[in-house]
C-alpha cells in the first residue's frame, strides 16, 4: 500500500461510495531529495568546523593565542 493507507476506513468508505487510490512511488524522488539535502547538510557542516578548527590551529601556531 502507498503511505497513509493504514489509517483509512475503507470499509466505510465503501460504503458511502467514496472511491480509494493509491499513488505507488510517488514519495520516491522527494525522499531522495530530502535525504541527499540531508548528507549535503551534514557535509557541510563538517566542512565548516574543520575550516574553523584550522583558523584555531593557525593562530595557536602563529602565537596569536597564547596557550
């Protein structure tokens, strides 16, 4: 069944005459976009703190902070 299926009275919708589809696949590609925006997120952020934690190490080493 397609998502959201479950919660559905079908018996009930039966009877009143109330026509139920489903849309198969149809979450597919919106899940891949979410998901890959999700690992693009997550790379970038793990890009930026690295960048941060060089700038740190470069003043560390240049004597700008001292230890």
């Amino acid at each position: 069944m397609s998502a959201g299926m479950d919660e559905i009275p079908l018996l009930t919708c039966k009877e009143k005459g109330i026509l139920i589809t489903n849309a198969r696949g149809i979450q597919k590609i919106p899940m891949a976009e979410f998901a890959l925006g999700i690992m693009l997120g997550h790379v970038k952020q793990k890009a930026l703190l690295f960048l941060k934690m060089n700038l740190c190490l470069q003043g560390i080493l240049s004597g700008a902070w001292r230890m």
